[in-house]
C-alpha cells in the first residue's frame, strides 16, 4: 500500500463532512502514486482544509517538512488557500513557520501576499516574523491582522496602503472584476499604481503565475548583481514605436486576432508575435540589429564568468510586440503620463 507522503487524488471531493473520522480514513484509501508536482497526501489536506485528516495523517507519521516540487510545505498550501483552521491543526504537529519555498517565501508571505488574515494572524501566534516583510507586504499585514495580532475585521486601510474599494470603483465592471482576481501584491501595483519601490521583484513574480522553470529562471536572474545589466537608452525611436503600434491595432483589434490570458493580470493579450524580417520591415535595419545583435552581445560580454569561453551568441527566440493602453488596461491611465503604449520584446536562449 502506498505510505501517507503520497499524493492523493486531486478529484476527492472537499469536504469532509457528516463522519470526519471515515472521510479522513477514506483519504488514506485512496492514496496514488507520488508527485511532487501536486504534493504529498498532507499538501491536499491542507489547502483543501481538512483539519481532521492533517490529524490522522500525522497520527500515521505523515511528516510536516516534506515539500512540493516548488519547496512549498503543507502549511504553505494551507495559508495560500486561505485555511486557517487547517494551519493551526499542521502548526500543532510542528510544522515550521519560518519554511521557505524554492522562491523564498514563507507561509506568512504566502497569506499576506493572498489577503488570507486569519492565515496571517495564525501563524504571527505561532512565532511567525515579519521582520523580513518588504514595505507593500508589511503593509498589507498591517491590514490584515490588528495591532493584537487578531485578524482585522473592519479596519481601515494601513497608512500608505490603496483603499481598493475606491481603487476599484471608477473602473468597467468587467475589468473590476478580473481586478479582484488578481494577487493582491499585483492589484496593488497594476490597478492601484502603488509605488514599485515598495513591492520586492520576488513578492511580483511569486504572484506571477508563470510556469515554475520560467519563475525559476527569472529568479536566478534577479540574483544578478547591479553590474550586469544594461543601462542604456531605447532602441526604438518615435516612429519605430509608432509603426509598431499601428501593426499591432491592426492584427489585434481590426482583425479580431487569436486572444491568450496575459499571465498576470489575467486580462486578453493584444499581442502580435514577429519574425525577424517581419520586425525589421517594421522599425528598419538599423534597429532590428541593434536589438537582436548587439544588445544581446553587450548582455553576453557583461555577464560572462571571468576566463570562462566565450558563450554561443544569442539568437532571437521569440519576438513580439504588446499593446497595453488605457482601452485594453483602464487601469494604465493612472500609470501612463506620456506614451499609453508599451512594448516588450522577449528575447531567451534557444
């Protein structure tokens, strides 16, 4: 039979309701084979808020440190989900609270970060610290759980922190409700125009949602020191930008082209993927070169390891252009002073 640090079956149903002690025994019965991907037996449990499991599964030496393919603990399942009763019952049998995932967040980070206030206020009982807490995070705690470290009913807004109600208020209603999907971190930042300064790039790209081998890669190369990136002024002028813009209205908007969900607002992408010819009949020779030759070559010569080979050179993998306005993102209007377009051009090993 398979032992309890297995994963159980993501379609069992949630609740456990009537004769816990049976439904928690069920669980055990139904254990598969294990992955790391969807987490042990006690993952499921916990964000699925079942304290009366996590109890039997521990009673069976199901063990409380043993962690996703993304590092994350039960007790982070439990918070980011929003289960208190769950992180109380994982936090009776020892689980740490100071655990952090492979992107460095705790499971107070995990609720903070999801608007989860009993979560929060739980685990601050527990000895959790919010000492390493970036300013938009400690903000949002502050928020959260009262200055008696009771999770706030009714409580205003922090000093600094955006009152989403009327944050909110003043957009279509379609949009304000894919706003109140979104992270809070990121709804703060997007929607609110919060500061960027107070928000950490790791709180961002944990609420990022991208594919855990693109969240990795994107932190390694946030531990880049300052000496490696590139300050150096645009690439594409007025008119290049212009041109871009027309071309993408154009496949985007006129002709109605195939819509995606943006990975982080969740809201359709007005995205127009290029080839290389294709970009540079758009903004012209000159600065088709400068952005996928020498940009890529002046990234290589800074970032490479001292009396290492030289790398491959950098080929374009992908190449697009993006429209964010105030049509596609009403929000932009409060971040957007001058141009309401902005562009990205990705560009990664092949």
């Amino acid at each position: 039979m398979p032992t309890v640090e297995q994963s159980v079956s993501p379609s069992l149903p949630r609740s456990c309701s009537g004769r816990p002690g049976i439904s928690a025994l069920r669980w055990l019965f139904f254990l598969s084979r294990g992955s790391t991907s969807t987490g042990t037996a006690l993952h499921h449990a916990s964000w699925r808020g079942q304290p009366e499991v996590i109890h039997l599964l521990c009673a069976a030496r199901a063990c409380v440190r043993v962690v996703d393919e993304r590092g994350r603990t039960a007790l982070h399942a439990a918070a980011g989900e929003g289960e208190g009763a769950a992180c109380v019952a994982l936090l009776s049998h020892g689980a740490q609270c100071e655990a952090e995932c492979v992107l460095e967040a705790t499971p107070l980070l995990e609720a903070v970060e999801q608007g989860h206030a009993a979560c929060a206020a739980a685990l601050l009982q527990h000895g959790a610290r919010a000492d390493e807490l970036d300013l938009l995070s400690l903000a949002a705690l502050r928020a959260l759980v009262g200055p008696d470290g009771q999770a706030a009913v009714n409580s205003a807004p922090a000093v600094g922190s955006p009152d989403e109600h009327a944050m909110l208020a003043g957009l279509p209603l379609e949009f304000a409700e894919q706003a109140t999907r979104m992270a809070p971190v990121l709804r703060r930042l997007l929607v609110a125009n919060a500061p960027p300064s107070q928000a950490s790039a790791r709180a961002v790209l944990r609420a990022s949602g991208l594919p855990l081998d693109d969240q990795t890669a994107a932190w390694r190369d946030l531990a880049r020191p300052s000496s490696e990136l590139l300050m150096r002024a645009p690439a594409l002028d007025a008119a290049a930008c212009a041109a871009l813009r027309a071309a993408t209205d154009e496949a985007c908007v006129i002709e109605g082209g195939a819509a995606s969900e943006d990975s982080v607002d969740g809201l359709r992408e007005y995205q127009l993927n290029l080839t290389s010819s294709q970009l540079g009949a758009i903004v012209g020779a000159s600065a088709l070169r400068e952005l996928t030759v020498e940009l890529p070559a002046r990234f290589l010569t800074v970032s490479a390891a001292p009396g290492a080979p030289p790398p491959a050179p950098l080929r374009p993998y992908q190449i697009f252009a993006r429209r964010y306005s105030a049509t596609t993102r009403p929000w932009l209007s409060r971040l957007l002073t001058v141009a309401s377009t902005l562009y990205s051009l990705r560009r990664k090993r092949p």
